[in-house]
C-alpha cells in the first residue's frame, strides 16, 4: 500500500517549507515598537511577559527565510495548499477580458486564514512550556481558529468577544465553545479595565481595542499564560505568507504572474500575506505589479488615518506602534465586517503604503455587499463580509480592464467564507 | 494567454461526461410507479403535468450513461471535481490501519451535493420553456441548491419550507431569498391542504410529506409550472452519480479501489449517488465491496420500515412508489439532520437493501453528534448533521479494523458542511 498523501500528489508541493519575512529585503524598516513607559524601542526581554519565546524570536527576526516548523506543517497540511481558483463564472459574468484569479483561504478549517498563525502560535506556545493562551476577537474568526490550534497542540485558550459580535454571531461562539476555550463578552465584568466600561453600561456594544486590553491585562496576570494576538504584529503578517507564497507557486505552474494583487485590511495580515512574496520581486526590480489594500469606509486607517506612534489597544497598555492609526479611541461603526474593525494598520503594510508600492482603497458597503452577491452568484462561493472587500476592488479592476480591452491578470485574497455571516447579508438588500 | 481550466489541468479530467443509470446493470429492477388512482404503472404522459418532459426522460430511461448536458458540465465545473480527500488526520486520531477517504460535497456552492441534480433539473425545465419550479425543502439545503441553481439558468423557484427548520434556519431563508426565490413556511395558508393544518394550528411544525403535498399542488395549479424533487426519484440519484463516478476515477489514480462505501441515506440520493457506479462493478462480479447505508434511529425507513406501495408525501398526491417507508402519516422527531426526516426511500436503495447489497444501519443522535466533533477537530471540516451519520459509520468501520489489524480502505460521502447548523451543535452537548 503506497504512503497517501493529503491531497493529489501534484498539488502537496506548493505548501511551502519556510515563511517569508519581508523585513529581510526591505531597505529601510518601519521604525521600532516603543516601551509604553519609557519610550524607548522594545527589546526581546520588554516583550516577554507578553509574548511567547518563540513568538519573539519571529516578531524579532530579520531572516528571510524562517522554516516551517514540522508539526505545524503537518496540521496545515489538513487544508493547505488551499485551492487558487480561475474566476471563470466571474469573468464571463463580467465580460472582462481580465483574467481573474482568487486565494481561497475559506477552504481552512474555521473558514478564514487566520489559522495559519494561529497554528504557529499555539505550537510555539506549548513548546515553550505555556498552558494557557489569551486573545480577543472581532467577527470571532481569530477566536475560533486560535481555539482550533489550542485544542489541536493542548493549551487552554481564552477569548474576550466584541459584545456586538457575541450577540450578532452565536454560532462563531459554538465553536470556539466546541474547541474548549473560554468565552467571554467584551467589555466584561473580569478586567480592571472591562469594568470600567461595564459598570457604566452593561449593554456597551465594545471595540477590539478595548477586548485586546482585556485580553492583555488577563495574559500578564496569569501564571505560564501569555497573550496572542491574530493580525497587525510582524510575525503574524509573516506566518501569512504561506498565503503569498503558494499563490505564486501554484501560478508559476501556469508560467505567469499578477499584474494586479488585492487584498482586504482590517489589521493588515491577510493582505500582507498574499502581497508581500509578489512585493519582493517588485523590491528586486521584477514586475511593477500594482498592490491594493482595501478597507471599509467606516475604518479609513490607510486612506484616512495618520501614520504615527500609537497605541494598539483602547486602554494604552500595548506598546506604542508606528502604523497608520484613526487613534486608539475609534470606535468604528458596527459594520457587519466585524473584522475590519480596528482603529491600526500593521507597521509593514503601513510602511508599504507610505512608500506607495501599496496603493489603499476604501469602498462602501453598499458596494461590497452587491459584489458579494455577484460574486456568489457567478461562482458559487459566499464571501465573508471583510473579503468581500477585495471582491469588490476585483470586480472594479476586471471593469476597468474591460473599458480598456487589457487582459490583464488579477489575483485577489478570498480571505473567508460567508457561511457564518448570513444575517450580515439579510440586513443589506436582496438583489 | 493559455486558456485557463478552472482547477489544476490534472483534476478536471474526473468530472464525468455522463451520468450512470443502475437501472441498466439490475437484473430485476424496482417495481414501476403506480398512478394514485388507477394503480396501473405509469405512463411518460401521467408524468407530464408534473414534472418537466425532459426530466422524465432521464426518470423512464434505461440507457447506461446519459450525457451530461453541455450547460450542465459547465455549471457544475464551477465546484467539480470534489475533492477527494486522504483523511490523514481521522486516522493519526483513531490509530488504526485502515485508509480512510472521503469524498466532499460541501465544496458546492450551497454546501451540500444537491447542487448536482438541481442544476439538471433547473436547465431541463428552462430547455424545455418552463417558467416556475416549485419544491418543497427541510433543513434547507435542497431549497437554497435548487434557488442557486434557478437563478443561473433563469426560471422562477417557489419553495415551501418545513416550519420547524425555517424557523432554526434563517440563514437558509437568506440564502434562498439572495437567489430571488419565494419562501413559505409550511403549512401554509396557500394551499388547499395547508390550510387544512394550519387553520388548526399556526404554528404546526410541519414534515417533508406535508411540504411536498403543497409544493405539488401548486406546480400543478400553475400555468408553465412543474414540480421539482431533490431526492428519492431513479433520476435524481443518476444526477448524484457523478460523486461516484468522480471517486472512481480520482481512487484509480492510486490504483485502488475501496472495500467499503458508506453514506448518509434520507432519500437515498447522496448514498446512492456515491455508491451506484461501485455497485456496478459488484454486480459485474467485480470486487465484493460492501455498502453501508446509515440513517437515523429517529427515522429508520430502511432499518424498520416496511418494503411496500406508499406515497411520497402526506396527502396521498404522488404516485404510490414500491420503497421501505414507516408510513406516509409518520411524523419523525425534529431532529436536527432535517435532510433524514423522510418517511419514505428511494425505490432502487430499497431494492438493492432487499437483496443484501446494501446493509442499512441506524445510529442515534449522540454518536452522530460525537463523531461530528472528533471529525472536526481531526480534519477541520465541520460536517453537516446529516453526513455527520456517515462519518459515525465511516468511525465504527476503522476501529474494528484496527481490533482485526486489517488494512482495509473506507470511502465515505460527506455530503455537506454544517456551518448553517451551529445551533445543533450547540445543542447537542460541547465536548
């Protein structure tokens, strides 16, 4: 009996062995986090009790090359190499000359990327001797997937939940309930800085600034706990990009490349892992591949925010961040692309798009929901509000191409399935 | 520009060209289809008001293989092939030596198989200038298949919907209602015999059986309408062959072939969709591979019910079909596996379980609900109720392989995703 593999042999080899980690290539780096006490550019040690070791040593590592580590390739194997998709149905909806190609991440376990890191983190974790890790969640995407990974590597997770999104979206908490993790309403009654918010309004609909400081204040309060966070740090927009790194292998097998790369931001890490391997070449002076960053109108942080030092969380306990920031007490509006909602922008996508090889975008709901129903219709995949974002900058492209008669090639970031998020498209229009 | 396939040219050579038909292979097939009245078989024209003329055709046919339309392959080559996935992470788990595969319809747009028939069924009513399909649906999953498949060939779809689960099951509703269908909960007040149940009680939770007495009083009422049904019927599991088929080619790539083959059975068209073309070989006196058709204790048709005439539905408006049936009266308890709560089954499952090619099984609730969630955390996809019955059977065959220490290979269908069915799994206990 021959040794089988996961999925048809052919296929197996575009998983890569080693995340890519842009810092390596990038001439001038964004400026250092800072101590929030004294100012001064973190060290390894200042980030400890927060993170784990291992953790550290990716957020910190100037290599391009990190590998896989063998157990965490393993359960990516489980859905890796997700499939990259000829948008065939969208194209002839369309009638673009374009030739459209998308990532879909949604093929993932919880239905998004966001287990790629977070598989990464609950292994780092228990390798280096932690029992139990704490976050917060929008949407509950990260929170499901890090409950995912806990249950998989054997570390407690506990997961502080947008009070918006807990209420709006029970089923995301079945799951995380069904991985065992700990789930709590945010702002809680738990945290100093939860009851704060709490004792004033119970009902306080919450923000992922406000759930990161709870989760923060719980992690350096335990004992062999630490915080995990799913988007905007280094090290996680590196663990994405097996996103990247895979879509160019898989297009090398048709002897091509993107001229045009999209993705959604919310905290950046989607978007910068499916960018940053093509932005690589654009560094070594390959193709001037064009890269848009999109994001929802009512949480501009690229097109609308400033690009200075700030805070990550609402209470002023995460370190000071150079990235684009609408401030640390945005509270966006409660959009149903829960994910999206987040005052930052990762440093690296935030330098990027200062130096204007990331181009931002920011588009209306109105416009992402109708894409996302066209999008559905032509190709028979619902896409999670956030990337329904990219769907729509897609669909702009192909059109423009269309005017223009150019069979341009575009290759946009399906970051998630809808499935979870049908009372989103119940509240925005039918046809 | 090369033109481009949808997957990796390697995959697409395992969608099929034409359905298979067993009802050429059986030595004795099924009784025919008496009509209601007169009870003598029926004739292509008693059919005709119900059904659409070409669908009847593939209904009488005894050809082999029947092409797929060329408008047909082009839809379905939008999720097709499946993937047929090595369940690498089922077997660490289990610790046995069997090889475990499973073929995943959840990878169609609505996620679960019935897109398969849908798309025929819709195409063949708009070929043959129909305007309006009606059905009736349970937990939802063959409404939204056949909503989906409406919208992309252009023919109205009226669904009626079993009360209990349009009131579990919004997202269903939204999904159906994206497509531009019409949705009533049934009983309705819109029909002659849903008024008859519901004007004793509103809030009647409503069968399968009742659905489909309403579905067919108004296809029957309408002017260029007919009926459409997702199950049970010799035509719709030759749709569903193509799981099979694809199986077949896509296992012949390892150069092996399965020695047992298990589905969920409620109307028996998933089951023998996947099953069929491999009991081709073993009435062919191929391999004496063995066939497990799983269904819930809560509805034992096959396991319990009696091999007679009965009628399709609850008001005694279909033909009198020879299949196991537990009585067209028989109100199952609303389990959450809303696709198994039919009193009756396919008349050729009936018949190759009556000759012992098929082996029913019935499983309960609880073992179904704790194979979905060892299968979850092991594979990462979260099955549908309904195929979770599958995946409990597909459990029990790999740890009595392990007892005898064989290694034997197990294929079974897991016909949809349970994303729209948190709310079950919430209730059916955590871990």
């Amino acid at each position: 009996m021959p040794a089988f593999p996961r999925f048809a042999p052919q296929e197996a080899h575009h998983l890569p062995e080693a995340f890519y980690n842009i810092k390596a290539d990038l001439p001038e780096p964004p400026p250092p986090a800072l101590h929030p006490g004294t100012r001064q550019p973190l060290t390894a040690a200042d980030w400890s009790p927060v993170f784990s070791r291992g953790f550290i040593e990716h957020e910190m590592s100037r290599e391009r090359f990190i590998p896989i580590p063998e157990e965490v390739r393993k359960a990516m194997a489980l859905y890796r190499p997700t499939p990259l998709v000829y948008a065939s149905g969208l194209r002839d909806a369309l009638g673009t000359p374009a030739h459209i190609f998308y990532k879909y991440e949604g093929a993932g376990p919880m239905g998004s990327h966001k287990s790629n890191t977070a598989l990464v983190q609950a292994y780092l974790a228990t390798r280096d001797g932690l029992t139990t890790l704490v976050t917060e969640t929008g949407a509950g995407q990260w929170g499901s997937a890090l409950a995912h990974a806990g249950a998989l590597f054997g570390i407690k997770v506990k997961v502080f939940m947008v009070r918006v999104s807990y209420r709006q979206k029970p089923g995301r908490r079945t799951l995380m309930e069904m991985f065992g993790a700990e789930v709590d309403e945010s702002p809680s009654p738990k945290t100093r800085f939860g009851r704060t918010l709490y004792e004033k309004d119970p009902d306080h609909p919450g923000s992922l600034g406000i759930a990161i400081s709870e989760a923060l204040e719980v992690a350096l309060k335990g004992t062999n706990s630490r915080y995990s966070l799913g988007s905007v740090l280094d090290a996680v927009l590196m663990h994405q990009s097996v996103i990247g790194l895979e879509a160019e292998s898989q297009m090398a097998d048709y002897g091509i490349s993107p001229d045009t790369v999209i993705g959604c931001v919310g905290g950046g890490s989607n978007f910068g892992g499916l960018a940053f391997p093509f932005i690589r070449r654009r560094l070594a002076g390959g193709p001037a591949t064009r890269f848009l960053a999109v994001e929802p109108e009512a949480c501009p942080s690229l097109t609308k925010g400033e690009l200075r030092y700030d805070h990550g969380d609402a209470a002023g306990m995460t370190p000071l961040i150079f990235m684009h920031t609408l401030g640390m007490d945005f509270v966006p509006a409660p959009i149903h692309a829960g994910g999206l909602r987040y005052h930052g922008m990762a440093p690296l996508v935030s330098r990027l798009a200062a130096q204007g090889i990331v181009e931002p975008q920011a588009v209306s709901t109105k416009t992402v929901f109708d894409a996302a129903r066209l999008f559905y219709k032509a190709e028979g995949i619902l896409p999670a509000p956030e990337s329904a974002h990219a769907v729509a900058a897609a669909i702009a492209e192909a059109l423009e191409a269309k005017r223009l008669g150019r069979e341009k090639i575009i290759l946009f970031g399906l970051s998630g399935h809808g499935f979870l998020d049908l009372n989103a498209y119940a509240a925005n229009g039918k046809n």
